[in-house]
C-alpha cells in the first residue's frame, strides 16, 4: 500500500486546510492512465471503492488503479519557501 512520508503529511494537510468545503477530507489521487499519468484533488470524502492512507491525520484518497498502480511507493513532497508544493513518488525500501 502507498505510504507518506512525514513532509507528504503536513504538505496534504496544509492542502486541504486551504479549502473549507474538505477541512475533514483529503487529496484524492486518480490514475488517467499511462500517458497521462496522476490527477490530484480535493476532495471531502472519498469514494465509495476508494483506498484510504492516513498518515498523522493527513489523508490521501486512491481511486482502484491508482491504488494498484502505487501499491509499493512512497509519496514524497518538496515544501518551497513560497508555498508551493512538489509531490514525487519514490519506491518503498
């Protein structure tokens, strides 16, 4: 199952917490497929065959594929001083 790292953690709650229609949710990943990749959102619940990750109170919703797609990654993210976020995927180790 995807992990996060503690960084993914406080960049998804700091994500969410800017929107006051999700302030419980979290980012919903989607798989668009193989040419165009991931869509992330925001969302306040998940979907009903969503997976859900948890980490420190930061949640991250998968629809089916991309909870299959990223069953052995980590995600990562790069806090910029303005604010911006950068998420990557890494492999477990």
């Amino acid at each position: 199952m995807l992990t996060m790292t503690q960084t993914a953690a406080e960049a998804v709650k700091q994500i969410v917490a800017q929107v006051p229609q999700a302030e419980d949710g979290g980012v919903r990943i989607r798989d668009t497929g193989t040419d165009t990749g991931f869509e992330l959102s925001v969302a306040p619940d998940p979907q009903p065959l969503d997976t859900v990750v948890v980490t420190d109170g930061a949640r991250v919703f998968l629809d089916e594929s991309a909870a299959h797609a990223l069953d052995d990654r980590v995600l990562d993210a790069e806090l910029s001083g303005d604010g911006s976020v950068r998420f990557a995927l890494g492999a477990q180790s």
